[in-house]
C-alpha cells in the first residue's frame, strides 16, 4: 500500500528535500532537515525514536512510501528488533524515501498549505491548531511527545507559530 499525506491534504503536512541538482548545501540542507525531524520526535532527547514514529514523520515530510518497503528498512536498521533507532539509522531509512524538489516549488506548496491552516489570514496559526494537526498524522503521540514537539517549534513561546517558524520547522532552515 503507498502512503502520502500533503498539507494540502486536511490531514497534511510536507516537509521536502531541497532543489534538483545534487550539490554539498543540498546534502547539508537535507540532512539539517533530517536532524529537525529527528529531534522533533525524540522528545526525551535520547538519541533514539520509536520506529513506529518514522512513518509519521515520512507523512509530515510529505514523503511516499511502501510499507512493507519501510518495515524492511527499519528490520534492516533495528536488527535486534528493540523497536528505537538512532538518528543514523533514521537517516538510512528517510532517505531512500526522500524525494527532490525544487526549493521555489516547495515554498509555494508551503505557503499554500499554511495559507489553508490560518484562515483568518492573520498570519500565524495557533499551536493548539498544530498541535492537532501533529496528532491527526499519529495517534501514537502522547500530550507529553506533542507539548515537546510545540515547544521545539514554537522557540518564542507565544502560542502561536508564524509562517517563518512554520518554514524553518518544515525546512529545517
């Protein structure tokens, strides 16, 4: 079955690769990209996630994929079957899925679908409207894993997480 869930889906959310064209920024602007990610679901920092959240995390980035693919890879990268991996292993994993885009495509896809989250057109959409958004893609996290994950994003606390925020959370940028 393949799987793929856009922003601009209701459920959505993307978070892409860089530009055609394969250049070291770009590997630095993907892996970045991987980090954030990464460092968005190890909510306890440990330096492991649950595999079960890598799907969720290849949705949010917008990235198709099979899942009997995927469960061979994470067989593959959690060999002892302890159901974590490290930020490596994620990295084998996300990237055999990751696709390339054109930055200027991904931008305005961006724009779109956060243009489809703030429809009062303020500017900014609330982190109780994200926050919803991160569970719909996966009903595994906990309040606890979700009020992490805000507060990776939301860096001035204001409740409320502006187009630049939403780029840099998207990006990695």
């Amino acid at each position: 079955m393949l799987v793929h869930k856009s922003l601009l889906e209701p459920e959505l959310f993307v978070m892409s690769a860089s530009h055609k064209g394969r250049t070291d920024t770009d590997d630095d602007q993907k892996m970045a990209m991987l980090r954030k990610a990464f460092q968005m679901f190890d909510t306890t920092k440990s330096g492991y996630i649950d595999v079960l959240k890598i799907s969720t995390i290849l949705n949010t980035m917008g990235q198709l994929f099979d899942d009997s693919e995927l469960q061979a890879l994470i067989d593959e990268n959690d060999p002892e079957g302890s159901g974590k991996i490290n930020f490596d292993g994620f990295c084998n994993i996300a990237s055999h899925f990751l696709e390339e885009e054109d930055a200027e495509a991904m931008q305005q896809e961006l724009k779109e679908a956060f243009r489809l989250y703030d429809r009062e057109g303020n500017g900014y959409i609330t982190t109780s409207t994200l926050k919803e958004i991160l569970a719909a893609l996966d009903d595994k996290l906990s309040n606890a894993d979700l009020d992490g994950i805000i507060a990776e994003i939301d860096t001035d606390g204001s409740g409320t997480v502006d187009f630049d925020e939403f780029m840099e959370m998207m990006t990695g940028d």
